[in-house]
C-alpha cells in the first residue's frame, strides 16, 4: 500500500507544485506534471528516508511530496531550458 499511497500523494503534489511554480519551461501537460510530481515524491520519501526523517517503508507527507516536485520541476526547466537555447 504504500507505493500506491506515494503515487497518490504525488499526484496531489505534483498538480500543487504546478500551481506554485507556473512557468514557460514547465511541462504544460496534465499527464508530465503529474508524472514529474510522482517522481518528486519518490525523490522525497528516498531522500527522508536516506537522511533519517522517515522510516524504512514510510513515504514522504504532502508538504515533502510537494518540496520534491518543486525541486523536480526545478530542474525539468533547467534541461528544458538549456534544451530551448540550443
């Protein structure tokens, strides 16, 4: 259940980080920005995980899931940037 229970919750995370973080070089796609908030809160709950904050088998919360999709955003545009000016 709990890897079903991260992907929930980073959905949530990664439409919230969408809505904080609007940009030109964000995915504009419903499907990517989920998808990238997915993958943020598996990069939070690893990262908790790995610095002590969680448990083993303990995910990352909303606030972690979405601070992970903000930074996974972050650097989608960084790429997605350099991509654009080549």
């Amino acid at each position: 259940m709990g890897i079903i229970w991260t992907i929930i919750i980073g959905f949530v995370a990664g439409v919230i980080a969408k809505f904080i973080m609007p940009g030109d070089n964000e995915p504009s796609g419903f499907i990517l920005t989920t998808i990238l908030g997915i993958v943020g809160a598996f990069v939070a709950t690893f990262l908790g995980q790995a610095l002590g904050w969680y448990r083993p088998g303990e995910g990352a919360g909303l606030i972690g899931a979405v601070v992970g999709a903000i930074v996974v955003l972050f650097v989608y545009s960084m790429v997605a940037g350099r991509r654009r000016a080549l």
